[in-house]
C-alpha cells in the first residue's frame, strides 16, 4: 500500500507476464486466488480497462452475458443489471451508472497490476480514543419504523421521525404503535437528523405536530442535489431551524459528542446515512442507503443501524402483462428477499459491528384498497436477519419493539446482562390496530375537484412544467378508481416524450411504451401541488405495462428525483383560461 497527499493506492491483483500473454479479447474474467475476489479485464487490441466483479447497485457477482454477441457485456447474478466493460456504463438500466475503474499499471517485464486508488476515510480525521463509557450514559431507544432516540451524555439525538400520517400519498402505513410520549421526545431533543426526502423519513405530518410546539428543534440534512426540505414552504410546516451541512465533515455537538454526514453512492443526488460518535464510539446508521458512502464504512463500530425488510418500491407488484404472472411476481419476490437477506449478512461481516439493529421496514399497506400489495409484498423478518447474523458472525443483534431501549455500555461489557435492553412495560400495544384513514384521504382527495382538470389543457401545462424531453419514450396515463378501473369521466391521454407532443394515437416509428394506471384522487394532488412520483410509484398507486419490458431509468429518475423545485403555477393557468372564457 503507498500513501500520497491523503490518498492510498493499493494494488488488488498481480498478473505475470506468462498470464497476460494468455489474456483473450474482450471479456477477461480474474481471481485473486489469495482472497478470493474476482475482477474484469476488457482487452481491445492494445486498450485495457478493468473493474472489480461486483455491481454497483447490491453488490452482485457478473457473469457473462449471453444476449451479447460481442462480447463486451457482463450481466449481474443478483437484479440483471448490464455493464459495457468497454465503456464501463450500465447498459441496463440504460442510461443511468457507470463503474468505477481500476488502474491498470504494465510492469517492463509484460506484468500487469489492477490498483485501486482510495481516497482518505473522513471519519478518520481527528480521531477520538475511547473512553469508558458508563451504564446508562448512551441509551438508544426505538420509537418506530426509522425512528430511534439516541442519549448521549447529556445530549438527544432523533433520527428520521416518521410517527404519524401515511407515507407515500397514502401507500405506506405505520406498522408499530409508537411510544405514547413521542411528541415529548421530539421536543426536547438537541438535535434531529432527517436522512432523505422520502416521506416515511422526512414526514411532513409528522413534523407539523412537532412544530406547533417547538419550531426552532435544531434539524440537520446532508447538502443533497435536491434539497431535503425542498417542500418545506409548500408544506406550511413552520421549522425555523434547519441545518444544511456538507458531506465527510465532522459536526461538534459538544466536547465528547459529534456527527458525520455521508452520501450514498447510487443515489447521491438524495441518499445520505450517518456516523455519530461520543466519546470514541461510533453509531452508524446506513438508512436506506443502496452502497452507503459507496461501500466505504467505519468498521468494528459500537452499533450499526440498517434497513431489512425489502418491498420499498412498486416493482413487481404494479406491474403486469408479459412475464408479470402472480407466479413469477411471488417467485421474484421471495429470491429478492432472500438476496437482500444475504447482502446485509455479508455487510455486517465486512463491517463487524459490535451490535447490529435492524429497522427501517417497520410499514404496512393498511388500507383495505391495497389488500392485494399487502399480501402479496413480503418483508423480511428482522429476527430471521439477526439469527442469521448470529450465526455468520461475532456480532450482538438487537430486534427492537416500540419504546425499547438499549444500553450500549451494559451490553458491550455483557451481552447477558438482563439490564442491557429495557422492553417497554407489559400491556403496551406494539402493533398498530387503527390509522385514521380518512382524515388522509380526504386531504388527498381535495384535489380531485379543483378548477384546474376542467380544462383537458392542464396535461400539457403539467408536462412541459415537468421539463421532461428529448428521450424516445411513450405513456399513456390512465385516470382510476381506488380498484384501478378507468373512469368513464377521467382523463386518459398520451405523452410523446421525444419532442413533448400529446397525440391522440401513438406514432408510428419504433418506441418503448408504457401504460400507467393511477388512482385519480393520487394523481391529481401530485400534479397539483407538484408533487414527486415516489407517491405514485413506491406508494403501490399506479398498476403499469411496458413494452418492451425495460426500466426507463431516465424517465422515472426524472419523475421520482428532478422534477421542479417550485410547482406548476396554476393560477396563472387558470386566469388565462378564465380570460378566454371571458
């Protein structure tokens, strides 16, 4: 390994001269026999690129790819994503990701070395040494789904309070009663860290309780692409004191107490997880993170935090035609799960956390309309995951109920101390039984009615607000009743994307084409307040086709992420249309 400015380099693979010479073109597939870890080599002629075996998006191995007859392609074992080794861009999904290279070094005597070049840890600048800790002077507490209160000296932190209200328009549902003080929590606390802008994290509903008794709580997010709190004004939520802090830098609480923001490396753009360490001890919380900080992480923390569960997106629930048989929906979704079993499994090896506690998949599609997703989504079990992890590793789980509280000293010292973790007293509900579903609903639905859908015209409005163009793609959007049957009175229209057009029919050249079904009262509060997809797609209130059947990732990362800041401006729409009227 050497050292510059910061930066490590180190080599990953050797190749003698006698193997190089052996090297074929094209696809080169290696394996350091020392550690097992296998690599890609692409050779053209002269040109050289290489890549670690492993897919950006889960981790996945490569194989060949046996559609691609020019044998540039590998194709990932575990979600059949494609990289172009030549290019070393994602080819599926198109558009999207490209692979990070390694450094491909030729020796005088005809050898090759595959190096890696790694810049510095961030949590490694200043670095703290431990100190004792004692019982009871860091204390973690579940309040539900992402929620956990951390007491660390004399300091609380709260992360991603999601405790009242639907998520997801009205898709997701709380699964765990929270503990009945939750708003005191809230309000006292020192600090809260909201790690994205999904709204089962960032939850409006949840944080205009919380504003109405204390506006200034200190809220602090990572500098996103898009703003966290691009709604915020919107919202009508008061917050007066929120906290934007760059990525890899240490944030200082108070001597012994500080926090660390890092990015995701799929979703940079809206992804963030999070390192807090008092007094040497670190607490990492991945969140939702797909590659947290891009696979680089503390190891041999105190306690580690991650989601579990799976079923967080509308694929293939949603979807139908084709091979989206009930069949192949329940085998997809069972190997899914098994996968992001074994992906976290493998994690927490790599990363040997004293204590791993998963969460963040504590919801419910509670609403009798979506009984269908409910049973055919499944999750997976956190206790399975933590006797998994039992058994492939050294390290303590924890399966938190609501209100439970984990001693982090106690249970370092002695994992068999009956003190270590506080259940919530006998008798409390830990399951929710009711959600208020109307009051939701009804707020959903009060766009339904409003001036602007009286004229068809509004779909144009919308769309070229959406600033969505130049990409062969068509849809068709189909208006619905909760059971996704259309309305006889709802609109169902077309969106040519290639020059923004609204045809009646759909052209005549080659073009992918989706078909999207959306329950109206959903679709109609999105366009209306502008609102992001994630509503639709995560919150299960779309059934969609596609054909071919291929993830247009430019289209719905646009959709799902870079939709406008601001929302369309209807009432300049509707007095140019009132003035014509006139």
């Amino acid at each position: 390994m050497e050292e510059s400015a910061g930066q490590s380099s180190l080599i990953l693979l050797s190749i003698s001269a006698s193997e190089v010479n052996n090297l074929k073109e094209g696809i080169n597939f290696l394996r350091n026999k020392s550690d097992g870890k296998s690599y890609i080599l692409y050779k053209y002629g002269d040109l050289m690129r290489a890549c670690k075996n492993m897919c950006k998006h889960q981790g996945g191995l490569f194989i060949t790819d046996i559609e691609d007859l020019s044998n540039r392609s590998v194709r990932c074992t575990k979600h059949n994503w494609k990289l172009n080794v030549s290019t070393m861009k994602y080819i599926n999904p198109p558009d999207s990701f490209c692979q990070e290279e390694l450094v491909i070094e030729r020796g005088e005597d005809n050898t090759l070395s595959l190096i890696e070049l790694n810049p510095p840890n961030p949590w490694e600048a200043d670095p703290q040494v431990p100190e004792d800790l004692t019982f009871g002077e860091v204390q973690v507490t579940y309040i539900t789904h992402a929620c956990m209160e951390l007491k660390l000296g004399d300091k609380r932190i709260v992360f991603d309070p999601w405790i009242t209200g639907p998520a997801f328009a009205r898709g997701w549902w709380l699964l765990h009663e929270p503990p009945h003080d939750w708003l005191e929590r809230l309000c006292r606390a020192d600090l809260i860290y909201i790690s994205h802008m999904h709204s089962d994290h960032l939850s409006y509903h949840t944080l205009k309780k919380l504003a109405e008794e204390r506006q200034d709580v200190p809220i602090y997010v990572g500098k996103t692409e898009r703003p966290v709190f691009w709604y915020l004004q919107q919202s009508g939520v008061k917050l007066t004191n929120i906290n934007i802090v760059p990525f890899g830098v240490w944030q200082q609480v108070d001597k012994y107490l500080r926090f660390m923001i890092l990015m995701d490396g799929i979703h940079p753009e809206m992804d963030t997880c999070i390192i807090v360490e008092y007094k040497g001890h670190k607490i990492l919380n991945t969140v939702d993170c797909t590659r947290p900080n891009g696979g680089r992480l503390p190891q041999n923390v105190g306690l580690m935090m991650s989601d579990f569960a799976g079923g967080a997106s509308g694929f293939p629930m949603t979807f139908s035609g084709g091979k989206f048989t009930e069949n192949w929906k329940a085998q997809f979704i069972k190997n899914e799960r098994k996968k992001l079993l074994n992906y976290k499994i493998q994690l927490v090896k790599d990363l040997k956390p004293r204590i791993f506690c998963p969460f963040a998949g504590y919801f419910i599609e509670a609403h009798p309309s979506d009984k269908y997703i409910k049973e055919t989504n499944l999750k997976n079990d956190p206790a399975e995951l933590n006797r998994l992890i039992r058994n492939n590793s050294d390290t303590l789980t924890w399966t938190p109920k609501p209100g439970a509280t984990l001693d982090l000293a106690r249970m370092l010292k002695d994992p068999t101390d009956s003190k270590s973790i506080t259940e919530p007293p006998a008798g409390t509900p830990i399951f929710k039984k009711s959600w208020d579903f109307d009051i939701y609903l009804n707020a959903i639905s009060a766009s339904m009615n409003d001036d602007i859908f009286l004229y068809p015209s509004w779909i144009e409005e919308y769309f070229t607000w959406a600033g969505f163009e130049g990409y062969n793609l068509v849809i068709r959007v189909i208006e619905t009743d909760d059971d996704f049957n259309p309305l006889h009175d709802g609109f169902n229209y077309l969106v040519d994307f290639l020059e923004l057009s609204f045809p009646k029919e759909r052209p005549s050249r080659e073009h992918p084409y989706e078909e999207i079904r959306s329950r109206v009262s959903v679709m109609r509060h999105i366009v209306k307040h502008g609102l992001l997809w994630d509503d639709l797609y995560i919150g299960f209130q779309t059934r969609l086709q596609r054909d071919p059947d291929v993830y247009h990732h430019q289209f719905w990362n646009h959709f799902q992420i870079k939709l406008p800041l601001t929302p369309p401006n209807w009432e300049s729409f509707l007095a140019k249309k009132r003035q014509r009227v006139q």
